[in-house]
C-alpha cells in the first residue's frame, strides 16, 4: 500500500535531482516529482473484463541561465538517470533564446497542508473491492433492463517540488471515481459518476441505479425541433460551462495575450452565479501547493455575477510585478496558470424545483464533445448526451433525441434563474468541479440527431 510518508521520500528524491542540477552552474533550478499508483476496473456489455494497474513516477528539471529556460524529463529514477536529465536541461537552456518576460522562478512561502487530501481507505483499495462495487453497479442496471458500461478507478497522487530559491513541498493524495453510461437495445442511454478523496464514500450501487433510471427513462426517445429552449442542466452539464469558462477568461496568460473576455467588474453572470478556485476546500480534492511549489491561494474569478480576480503562475505574475497565485501547470508550459479546483455556489432550490418552475423546456444530461468557437465571448458548441428530456408545465412528459447547441457560455450564466442547493464533486478534463443543478432561462439549440 501507498501510503502519505511516500510524499517525504519524492521529496528526498528531488531533492538529489536538485543537488545533480546545481552541480551544472545554473542561476536557478526547479525540481518536479510526479508519482502514481492507479488501478482500474473496467466493464462492458455488464462484464468485468479488465482489471488494470500502473505505478509511474516522473522527474520534471528545469534549469534557469539568465532568462534562458531549459526543462527536461525523465522516469529513470537512479543517479545516472538524474545526473543526464541535469545534463540535457542544461543543454537545452543554453539552447534557448532569452525569454525577456522570465523574472524569476518562485521564492519560498509558508505552505498550508491540505486537510483531507489522502483516504488511506482508498490507498489500499484492492482489485475485490473495486470488482464488488462493479458488480453492485451492474446488477442495478440488469434488474432495470439495460446493460452497464463504465469503469471504477482509484488512485493515490504523489507530488513534491525543490527548488534552488529555498522551495520545498510534497503531498500524497487519493482519489476514487466510478464512471458509467447504462444503454438500452434501442439506443437508450443515462449516464452517472462519482468521485471522491475516500473510496468508502463512493455508492458504485446508487451511480448505477442514477444512470440506468435515465437509460430507461430515454426509451423512446423523439425528435424535437431546434430553437431557444429554456434549460436545466444537470451538475454535470455545468462543470462544463465553469471549467470552460475558466479555462477561456480567468486565466493571466489569456488576459495578457489579448483572448479573454475578462475585466475585473464585468457583468458575466446574473447575480445568483458565484465561481472559485480553493485547493483547500475539503468538500473538494484539495491540493495545497501547485506545480512550482507555490502555496495555493483561493481565488475568486465570480462573485455576484461580475468578475473578479484571475489566476497568475509565476511568469504571468512576474509580467506584472505580482506574485502568483499557485496556479501553475508543470513546465514547459504553453497553457499558462489554471484553476484546477473550481466549485460554484449553491443556491436555494430542490433538484425538482428546477423543473417544477418552468413552463416549456429540457432537462439535459451532460454535454458531449465541446469545442470553443468563440473565446472572446465564450461561444461553444457542442452536443446533449445520454439523457435529454422535454419538460411541460413543470413536468418531465418524455425523451428528446439529443441536439447540438452553439451558445455563448457567458450568456448562459448570465440567463441563470435558479441553482439547487445540492452539488456534486465531478472531476473535468484538468480539475475537479463541485457544481450544483441549474435552470437557465434560454439556450440555443441549432440541429438534431436520428439517434
């Protein structure tokens, strides 16, 4: 078992990739240790016919002279493997051409842990457990007639960071995530997840039973006519829109490079939409430092529906003579500082209250296969999947077959009417989301599937 001591020995590691980078002269250095151990448990068709599992550790060196910035990789752990990385970083900084925007790599703050961030639960979990709750899952849906598709992985997460400016930060965290789209004979489909720092608070029965209702509540499913439709949209529906519209605005490299919609006290949302980043929400994944070893601030990027603040690495912060916020990606870095934990205000509305208050519209699902066609003003397309339905005066009267939409993502917080009170942790592409359930006044739907 992986246990959260394994952090102090990453950092006793980087701390020898250190000493070799140093022996090369440079003016600064920076050294990123990235470990983890995963397994999964995969099926289809209601069968378990995988059970996976890796154990992968990366070092990450980079090597400052003057403002030529070198960064090599490597996962050969050994003095020879760390005595060539230290090598190749140095040749590939003297490579580079002088980057007049680098000041300096970060210096060394104080460090809060995150509280919460390792379940040893989960660091033990085995191949049985992962199979037991897989198995709860597809029988849920085999009672309900569809068959289970998906996966339950767990993982533990080992991150430590030194530096020559005095840094030096390590965590262990864990996580478990159970996925699942249930389908039916005729195309049916309701989807579910889960996911959560400790594996024992991860219900594999109830996500299976969440999706397979949808599934079957699917059967049936008719077209229906592209237009402006007003909207509920489920928590994971909107992880999309918060952590695209974080990803487009709220980042200090989009603001300086001239492609965000952002200015602090711009109107972006009605006033019920409040979004932050906190790597120390417990209700959250939480994650103290970032990838340079930068004590993780909480920022808010929404408050009341205007603009507040945005997120800063240090090569962002240092452009403007501002410290970073602790939202750096591992370098090399093309995508500049992003908030990785987002979470969405609650509102005051039951799950069925949103749908209850409208007159004519969709309850969706989640998107599918997003794509940003405008940054400035945060228009996307993309698709409704595994479970759309029409709601009239307030009720559920049947499924639609899923619709393409192209809507600006602003104009849909700006739309907001009402936010349930419950929200769910869900993990995005780069983040973790904790979102709640919301009802928007009008979104744009522009064509319609056969299936």
């Amino acid at each position: 078992m992986v246990t959260a001591a394994a952090a102090e020995l990453a950092l006793g590691l980087a701390e020898r990739a250190l000493a070799f980078a140093e022996e090369r002269g440079p003016d600064q250095a920076e050294v990123l240790y990235l470990g983890e151990d995963s397994a999964l448990t995969r099926f289809a068709n209601s069968e378990i016919h995988q059970n996976v599992a890796e154990s992968n550790a990366t070092v990450n060196m980079r090597m400052v002279f003057g403002t030529r910035v070198g960064v090599a990789s490597t996962n050969r752990l050994d003095d020879e493997g760390l005595r060539r990385i230290a090598e190749a970083a140095e040749a590939l900084s003297r490579l580079q051409a002088e980057n007049p925007d680098f000041r300096s790599l970060p210096e060394s703050v104080p460090i809060e842990p995150a509280a919460g961030a390792f379940a040893a639960s989960t660091a033990a979990s085995t191949p049985e457990l992962r199979a037991t709750g897989a198995r709860a899952l597809i029988g849920v849906a085999e009672a309900l007639g569809v068959r289970a598709f998906g996966s339950f992985s767990t993982s533990v997460d080992t991150i430590a960071v030194a530096t020559s400016l005095g840094i030096r930060a390590h965590q262990a965290s864990t996580r478990a995530h159970v996925t699942t789209v249930a389908m039916g004979d005729d195309g049916e489909a309701g989807w579910a997840e889960a996911v959560a720092v400790d594996v024992d608070l991860v219900d594999p029965e109830a996500v299976g039973r969440e999706a397979a209702q949808r599934a079957v509540r699917s059967r049936g499913a008719t077209s229906l006519e592209p237009g402006d439709y007003p909207v509920v949209l489920e928590p994971y529906a909107v992880s999309d829109i918060v952590e695209t519209i974080a990803y487009l605005g709220f980042s200090a490299l989009a603001v300086q490079e001239g492609r965000s919609f952002y200015e602090r006290g711009k109107r972006i949302g009605a006033p019920l939409v409040s979004i932050w980043d906190d790597g120390h929400d417990p209700e959250g994944l939480p994650l103290a430092f970032d990838f340079e070893g930068v004590a993780k601030q909480r920022v808010e990027l929404v408050r009341a529906g205007e603009a507040v603040d945005i997120v800063y690495d240090s090569l962002t912060a240092g452009r403007e003579g501002k410290r970073s916020t602790g939202h750096a990606l591992p370098a090399p870095n093309p995508w500049g500082p992003f908030a990785i934990n987002l979470a969405m205000a609650p509102g005051e509305s039951g799950d069925d209250d949103l749908v209850h208050g409208m007159e004519r519209g969709l309850l969706v699902t989640r998107f599918h296969y997003t794509n940003t066609v405008h940054p400035k003003r945060a228009i996307v397309t993309g698709m409704t999947r595994d479970g759309t339905f029409l709601v009239e005066k307030g009720e559920i009267v049947g499924p639609v077959r899923n619709l393409r939409f192209t809507q600006s993502y602003l104009d849909a917080l700006a739309g907001v009417e009402a936010i349930s009170r419950e929200r769910k942790l869900l993990r995005g592409s780069f983040t973790s989301l904790l979102v709640p359930a919301v009802r928007i006044g009008a979104f744009t739907f522009t064509g319609a599937t056969e299936f």
